[in-house]
C-alpha cells in the first residue's frame, strides 16, 4: 500500500477532512490533496507528525511494515537482538516472554 493511501485510509479512520488534517499540520488542504492523490509526498518532517496524529509508525506510513504499530516498544535495538537471538526457533509465545524478563530487567538496572 502507497503512502497516499496509507494517509487517506489513517485520515478516514479518524473521521478527519482533509481540512482537518490540514489544520492539524498547519498545511493547506491541498497539500493534504496532492499527498492523498500521490502528486507529491510529504516531508520527513510531515511523516513523523503525521505517525504521531494516527498513532502509527513510521515504517507503517510509508508502507515498510504491515504492523502499524511498534510491538516491543521501548527496548533499544541491543535488547532486541539479545531477546530475539537467543534461540532463533523458538515460539512468538517465548520471545514475547524474554521481551517482557529485558523489560522488567530494564525497569530495576542500576546504573553506574
């Protein structure tokens, strides 16, 4: 899926105009227009506050991901791959397991 419909679909889902949209982003609705009909596509800058006003990552916008939002929120990119390299068969059920023993973990470090 297209970043243009990715914003049209996100925009509808929340009951947005594009006027809306606009004013959220302090945009013309035009701009909202051309995104949403692939003439043109959004900043970077754009892309980040559009995920944060739908609730999405930004992968997902732009049609990276098929999962709109992060699933191992706040676990920095090391304590991904400690948690997910440490037996690469084992279940989704396991690996959310060890997540959750890196987020405790997280939560009662001390640090130097």
């Amino acid at each position: 899926m297209s970043i243009a419909s990715r914003i049209k679909q996100l925009r509808t889902q929340k009951n947005y105009t594009q006027k809306d949209l606009a004013s959220l982003l302090s945009v013309k609705p035009t701009t909202v227009s051309g995104w949403e009909l692939g003439r043109n596509e959004p900043s970077i800058d754009m892309i980040n506050k559009l995920s944060s006003i739908f609730s999405v990552t930004t992968d997902y916008l732009i049609g990276r991901s098929e999962n709109p939002r992060k699933s191992d929120d706040g676990l920095s990119e090391n304590q991904k791959l400690v948690a997910y390299s440490i037996d690469p068969d084992i279940s989704d059920e396991e690996r959310k397991a060890i997540i959750e023993m890196v987020e405790a973990a997280k939560k009662f470090r001390r640090r130097i």
